[in-house]
C-alpha cells in the first residue's frame, strides 16, 4: 500500500489501543514480522494502514519485507 498523506502514523499506544491488545503481544508482533514498524526513540511508529491490513489479516508481500523489526 502506498503512504498517503492521509495515512496516520501512530505511536506504540495509540497502536496498542487501535489493536486492543496489550504490550508484550504487540512487540511479538512486531518482531515475528507480522505488523511492519519503524523504532523511533523508546518506541516504535507504525502507519495506521499498516495495522488496518493486519487486521485484515493479509501478509506482508515478500518485496515488503526486510524493515527494521
């Protein structure tokens, strides 16, 4: 998916509280690859497309793949 202007990017909580998950199965994720984000400081920055496609429960195309996690 292309970065729109309109694509929020959120803050590890904001991302915790978007999934309704806690913080541990997010950082799981994130290092399993299954949601894609950027470490930004103490935390991480994940664009709000990209949890809206998790939750679609689509894969991360292969080209995708290799970001920092």
């Amino acid at each position: 998916m292309l970065v729109t202007e309109r694509d929020p990017v959120l803050t590890t909580d904001e991302a915790i509280e978007y999934l309704k998950v806690s913080k541990p199965t997010f950082l799981k994720y994130i290092r399993l690859g299954r949601i894609k984000a950027i470490k930004a400081g103490k935390g991480w920055r994940i664009l709000q497309s990209e949890l809206y496609r998790f939750l679609k429960g689509e894969e991360i195309k292969e080209t995708e793949q290799g970001g920092e996690a």
